[in-house]
C-alpha cells in the first residue's frame, strides 16, 4: 500500500500553536518506509520544527524529486502545496516555484542519489543562485530503492553488506555548498532529534540557500558493521560542533566571555540556555577556517554536526536579480508583458 490515511481521531486536549493547529495537523499519511529508516525520524523533526514556528502549513511549498528520501515529503504537511518532480530535477522546480512566488515558504527533501548524482548539476545551480529555500538531503550513502547500490556520497573506506569496496572518493554536499556560496549550511544525524529540530527551524527562517546534509541511516541496505553511515558509526564518531537554537527576534542580549569556555545566559522567558565559544581555530562565518576544519575531522573519520557555515548577509535570488515584490500571478498583464519599445531597447542591450 502506497497511501495509507491516518486515523482522524485525536485526544481533545492535545496542544496548540497560534494558529491553532495541533502537532497531527502539520503530520501526512502513515509512512510506507522500512522500519527504522533514519527518514522517518526526519520527518518527524521537520513536523516539530514546523509546529514550533507556528507556520500556516497552506505557506510551505514542499518539494522532492525520485527516492527514498523524495516519498517523505507525503508524511508531513498535508495541507500545503507540493510538487513531486522527476528524478534530480527538484532543485530547477523549486527555482521555478520560487522565481512566481515569493511569498511562500520553499522546503526541499532529496536524497544523496537524488542530489549528488543525477542532480548534482541541478543542486549546484540553486546553490550558487542562491535559491531562498531550505534544501534537506536525507543522506544514507546507497539507493534504497534499487536495493543498494553505493551513492556519490558514499565514503571510500565504506564497504557495501557483500564486502565490496566503493573505487571512488566520495562528494561532500557541506563542502560543495560553502564553496558555491549557500549562505546557510549544517549538518546532522536523523537519530539526534535535539540537534535537527532547531536546525531545520534556523534553517526555514534564512532568507538564502539553506542546506541540511542529515546522515539518515538506511536499515536495509548501509547499516552494517563496515558502512560509514550506519547508526553505529554516525554515533561512535560523531563530532558535534555546537549546539544551536533559534531565539526569536527581541531586544538584544549580550554576554562576553573567553573563547573556549561557556556561560549561562538567561532569555526573555526566564529560562537559560548554556552558550560555549568555539576554539578560536574553527569560524562558521569563514569560509577559508570552517572548509579547512572540515577537512580535518573528515581525516579523522569523524562526523562533524552542527551549524557549519553560516553568511549573516542573507542574500537571496531574488536580491540578485531584482525581481519586484509582488508574485507574478500578483502582477498586472500591462506589466508583465513588454512594450515594443522595452523589447527594442533589450535587444539593442545585446548587440
């Protein structure tokens, strides 16, 4: 069965958001993935994320290409816009999407195959144009549904479940994408709920490409003792570059104290939350000390997670361009639709 309803019964008391929506409403149908699947505790962040932002679900346009990964996007936000391309397109559609529309919320769910292979060229062409949507890779290193064959993301030192080693080095999408210019990069583990929900929230608040890479294990295919994506390894190696939660805007707060060592900062609400200054060595604002950074934990087989890169000028496509304010179905006929003049003087611009 490929769509499966969820029951509609629910307890009367369960919480709300301003909106009055409940943590159900912002959830899809009942997940046809194998038991397990790093996936589906993707989702489940990307439903909380999205209750806690309080975001009208009929704002989020969500898209997905072919995979695995691309089938979750029917798991949450039921009543938002979707478009379900073909494989490693998402990246044109979306630009397309976004290019009419300004106004909603654009949220990308693809996977390593997806992203790193057939739309390597189209995932490298929204980066470097700086897209303003959020563009989750459920990355597991394998196709799941052509049963297992190694991804562009799988790691060299990686066998598959028969024994067989992977001849070619692996693609870094965090790496990739700080060097195209993505203003916003992080990456996580599907098994660290804590660390993804205020990512993914962060995230859909940037205005600019934003990229998750989240290691989401695949129980059937890379989950075995010599796979560099497994739940055993992403645990046993995985180094955490911080811990980050969005705050929303409100009167400034400041703490000063020396790099290497935290301090306990209390927030609008009352409650604290324990910042930790980074070693001096590692900047996520630059890009020239996070890439290095980067390459050396890779070096040492460990997993780095967190915020790794983030460009505070938030710049978008539609920055770049130009683009007036207003969506294009917002937007009068007499000006969308050139004079023969404007037309001669583009023309005479290209001569």
């Amino acid at each position: 069965m490929t769509h499966i309803v969820k029951p509609q019964f629910r307890h009367p008391r369960l919480a709300t958001n301003s909106q009055g929506l409940t943590r159900r409403d912002y959830e899809g149908v009942i997940s046809t993935l194998c038991a397990g699947c790093g996936h589906d505790s993707v989702t489940a962040a990307i439903v909380e994320a999205c209750f806690e932002l309080e975001l009208p679900a009929h704002r989020v346009a969500k898209m997905s290409g072919i995979g695995c990964s691309s089938k979750t996007t029917n798991y949450f936000l039921n009543n938002s816009h979707g478009f379900n391309s073909v494989h490693g397109r998402m990246p044109s559609v979306a630009t397309g999407a976004n290019l009419a529309n300004r106004d909603l919320v654009y949220l990308g769910v693809s996977g390593d195959g997806d992203t790193a292979s057939i739309g390597l060229g189209q995932f490298v062409h929204a980066v470097r144009r700086r897209v303003n949507m959020l563009y989750i890779c459920e990355n597991n290193g394998t196709y799941g549904l052509t049963k297992g064959q190694f991804s562009a993301t799988n790691d060299r030192a990686s066998k598959n479940r028969k024994g067989q080693d992977t001849p070619f080095d692996s693609i870094d999408l965090c790496n990739m994408a700080i060097e195209l210019g993505a203003g916003f990069v992080a990456r996580s583990f599907s098994g660290d709920k804590a660390q993804l929900v205020p990512l993914i929230k962060a995230g859909l608040r940037y205005r600019g490409f934003a990229l998750i890479d989240v290691i989401s294990p695949c129980v059937t295919f890379n989950n075995h003792a010599t796979s560099t994506k497994s739940y055993d390894y992403v645990r046993d190696h995985n180094h955490m570059i911080g811990r980050f939660d969005l705050v929303p805007a409100s009167e400034e707060i400041q703490a000063d104290y020396a790099p290497g060592t935290s301090a306990d900062v209390t927030l609008h609400d009352g409650s604290q939350m324990r910042f930790a200054k980074l070693d001096e060595t590692y900047d996520p604002t630059d890009p020239e000390t996070a890439l290095p950074a980067l390459d050396r934990y890779r070096r040492k087989g460990e997993i780095a997670t967190g915020l790794l890169y983030l460009d505070s000028r938030e710049a978008d496509l539609h920055d770049l361009i130009g683009t007036p304010d207003q969506p294009l179905n917002e937007i009068a006929e007499s000006a969308l639709v050139p004079s023969a003049s404007a037309l001669d003087a583009i023309n005479a611009a290209h001569r």
